[in-house]
C-alpha cells in the first residue's frame, strides 16, 4: 500500500463532496482525506501503488480541482 500526497484548491465542505463520488468511484483507492485547515489543502491518498498518482490526479481534474504531487 502506498500513500500519496497532493496539493490541491479542495477548499471546503462542499468542494469535498463534490470530488467525494469521484474518488470513491476509483477500485484503486482505499481511503483519501483532504485537510483544509492547511494552506496547501493536502489531498492525502492510500491507494494500492504509487503508479495510481496519475489516475488520482486526472480523476481530481476531472471533478473541476487543481492537483499536484508533492
């Protein structure tokens, strides 16, 4: 298991719920957490590998966020 780490302009309740369908749609994620108390707003993610990073990066595109590895 690995867990993955993004910057992201998740900023708030309902930005969460909005992206909540799309992340759990993915097989490949276990669980996620963004935490917005951060100025970052990090997008914590354990999924089965690191290669996931660019399907979770498209998947958070997709839900209309900005995401970045760090």
């Amino acid at each position: 298991m690995e867990t993955l780490k993004f910057k992201t302009n998740i900023k708030c309740g309902g930005c969460i719920a909005t992206v909540t369908p799309h992340l759990d749609g993915l097989a490949e994620v276990f669980k996620w957490e963004v935490n917005t108390d951060t100025p970052d707003k990090i997008l914590t993610v354990e999924t089965a590998s690191a290669a996931d990073a660019e399907l979770i990066q498209e998947t958070v595109k997709k839900a209309g966020f900005q995401v970045e590895k760090v």
